[in-house]
C-alpha cells in the first residue's frame, strides 16, 4: 500500500496532493510506476482517466497505485471542481501521458472527457498543470500540434518534453518528471537566485594513467544541486562525475581545473558558491610517460592554491557555504576546528562531519551545521534531507 513507501525516497513532496490525469496513450503503462515515484517523495495522488486510457490501463490499477478510488466520470460531487477549483484539494494536475488529442483539446478549452474538464477547470483557476506528451514522433511534429503546445505554454502550463526515439516521442523517464513536479511544488525561497556548487573528487595526475584522488563520491554535492534547482535557484554543478541531472555542469578534474571553473561562473554573477567538493590538498608534477612499475617510487608533492582563499580575496561579500571534514574527533573539537575554518575563509556557514563515522561514498550522512553566530545544527539521514536542512540554512544568509 502507498502507507508503506511513503516518504521513503524523499519527503521533497510531502504536504502536497497531486492529481495525475491518464489518457489514451500506450504510454499509461507506465503511470502506475510513476505514481509510486511521486508517492516515495510523499505526495498524496488521486487519478482521473479518460475512457481511453481506461482502454489501456485498467481502473484497478490506478486504484492500487493511488490507494484512492480512480475518477473515470464527473458526478454530482463535482469532482474536478472538489480537487482543480479555485481552493479546491490539487496542488497540481500533471497530465502524463498526454495524447495529441487532449492537448488539443485542452488549447481550445474543450473539455468532454473527465481529463480535459479538470485541464479546464485548473486551467481556469490558476491551478499548476504540467503535461507529459506522448504519441509518434509524426504526430508531435504536426504543426497544429507544435501549435497547441505553444498555447498551453502561453497559457502558463509546463511542458515534459518526451524523449525522441525510435520515431516516437516516447514519455519522459519518471526521474525527469518527478524533479519537475518537485521544482514546480517547491517553496521557490531561491527563485532569482545563482548558485554555484563544487562536488566530489579532484583527480591530479602522476602520469598518463595514474591519479591521486580521494574517497569522495559527489553524491552530496548533486543532492545539493537538485535542492538548490527545486527550489528555484539556477544552478551550475562544477565536478567530474558528470551525469544526467536537470543542473548546469561543467566538467572539472583537478584542483586547478575547478579554481578556474569556479573563477570563471562567479565572473558571471553569482550569489553563493557551495564548496562541497573535497578538493586535492596536493598535487605534484607530471611524467610525460607511464611511470614503470615494481620499483620503490617517490613522489614530491606540492600544495595546491585553496579554492575558498581565492574566491574570498576576489569576491569579499559573496555568500559561501565550506565543509569541514575530520576523522575520530569529538563534535565539540569538529565545531572548535569549523569555527577556525569559518573566520580564516571568511565564511558564512561551515558543513563539518568525522568522516571516520561514515558519509565518504554513502548515501547517508551526520553533519553538524554551523553559522556565524556560533549556532549549530545535527542532521542525520539521506543526503537529500542533509542538502534540504544546508539550502535552509544558506536561504537564512542570503
């Protein structure tokens, strides 16, 4: 039952009811699973079907999927007024699949399916409608269709756009749906906002194979990142783990490399850099060839030029977020040594954790959040409540 996983992925959703309308796509197969996905991340979700859909995806399954009753029919309850009017239940109506049919159905106000008179009905009251096309490509590519979507924009409506395969625009991938529905639902306290974060691991290299690097995965940084971007702020995610995520990327391998990243998007304006990367200390000077192995090697390290330092001497009120990571101390000693990195670097919140009780490469965490003013904050859990709990803290500077 939803009971069961609610909340279990991440609670980016809770609090918030969304209404899913299925229409007559092959694609509606897939819903089931995507309400799963909205439901892990704490939303409440009812479902209204056309009869087409119905054709396709049964009411049964909508039903087990929601835990509610599936809306097939407008009855006396008025039901797309009860979720879609104006202070009515939905936080949003996401239309996923929609057909060429309800799109353009939709565009001109037409609205003789359940599905089409809660579009008109959101529509008309300002609701959030998102909509996730799904047909052949041929069909997307018609004119009046490109057309119809143009008008749902104009009108306010977010577009999902599909994948392009196969010569089908094939419904987008429930990851990129659900990081829409999070952004389109989240609180917005960034919105206007420009936020660049480091993440991860720096690679120096010793020869044209080998590296020194460290443990650290990035997966705090990407969190970081999909907070920040949820919450309206636009994000550029300096690292070298690149992925697909909805954020701006740019690729960065070693210290060096992400020092003139980092220089480089703050030059474009910025409102606060988000130093999460567990950046090289040293680094040393190349060979041009493969060093030959089984013999005794020594190599001379060097100290790299520490990223915060600079940035701080050429931007001294810009808004920074540094980590602070220690192994078996105590957290009165882990807070004593973030102090000490907090006002040498000049910054405005310090993330410190001992990394010997876990985080390095782990998708959870214990991190202890400290401010200027000497306050302190424990969080333990998933790495997205962790980033949830530092973009609330960074909100609180900014």
């Amino acid at each position: 039952m939803p009971s069961d996983i609610t909340g279990s992925a991440s609670e980016t959703l809770s609090g918030k009811t969304i209404v899913v309308g299925v229409t007559g796509s092959i694609a509606a197969v897939r819903v089931v699973d995507l309400i799963r996905d909205l439901i892990r991340r704490g939303a409440e979700v009812h479902s209204v079907a056309s009869a087409a859909a119905q054709q396709i995806l049964h009411p049964y399954a909508l039903e087990y999927a929601t835990n509610h009753p599936v809306i097939t029919e407008i009855t006396g309850r008025v039901e797309h007024v009860q979720f879609c009017g104006v202070g009515g239940r939905a936080d949003l109506l996401l239309i996923a699949p929609a057909t060429a049919n309800t799109i353009g159905k939709m565009a001109c106000g037409i609205d003789d399916t359940p599905v089409t008179t809660f579009a008109t009905t959101a529509l008309g009251s300002g609701k959030s409608v998102a909509v996730v096309p799904a047909m052949h490509e041929a069909m997307y590519r018609h004119p009046a269709v490109l057309l119809n979507l143009q008008k749902l924009r104009a009108m306010g409506v977010t577009m999902i756009d599909p994948r392009i395969e196969e010569g089908k625009a094939k419904i987008a991938d429930n990851l990129a749906i659900v990081r829409e529905v999070e952004r389109l639902l989240g609180p917005a306290d960034l919105a206007g906002k420009r936020v660049v974060i480091t993440s991860g691991s720096n690679a120096e290299t010793v020869d044209p194979i080998r590296i020194l690097t460290n443990r650290a995965s990035g997966k705090t940084g990407v969190a970081l990142a999909l907070e920040a971007r949820r919450r309206g702020a636009e994000v550029t995610l300096v690292h070298r783990f690149l992925q697909g995520i909805p954020v701006r990327q740019v690729y960065a391998e070693s210290a060096k490399d992400m020092l003139q990243a980092v220089l480089a998007e703050l030059e474009k304006g910025c409102d606060a850099l988000i130093s999460a990367a567990a950046v090289a200390d040293y680094t040393l000077d190349p060979q041009a060839e493969k060093i030959k192995s089984g013999q005794e090697l020594i190599l001379r390290l060097k100290p790299t030029q520490k990223i915060i330092k600079t940035v701080r001497e050429a931007y001294p009120h810009l808004k920074i977020v540094g980590f602070k990571a220690e192994t078996g101390v105590t957290d009165e000693e882990l807070v004593a040594r973030a102090e000490k990195s907090m006002q040498g670097a000049g910054l405005d919140l310090v993330v410190a954790n001992d990394v010997a009780r876990g985080g390095m490469g782990t998708d959870d965490n214990r991190v202890l959040i400290i401010d200027r003013l000497g306050q302190r904050k424990a969080v333990e859990g998933k790495k997205s409540l962790i980033a949830k709990t530092i973009i609330d803290a960074l909100v609180e500077v900014l």
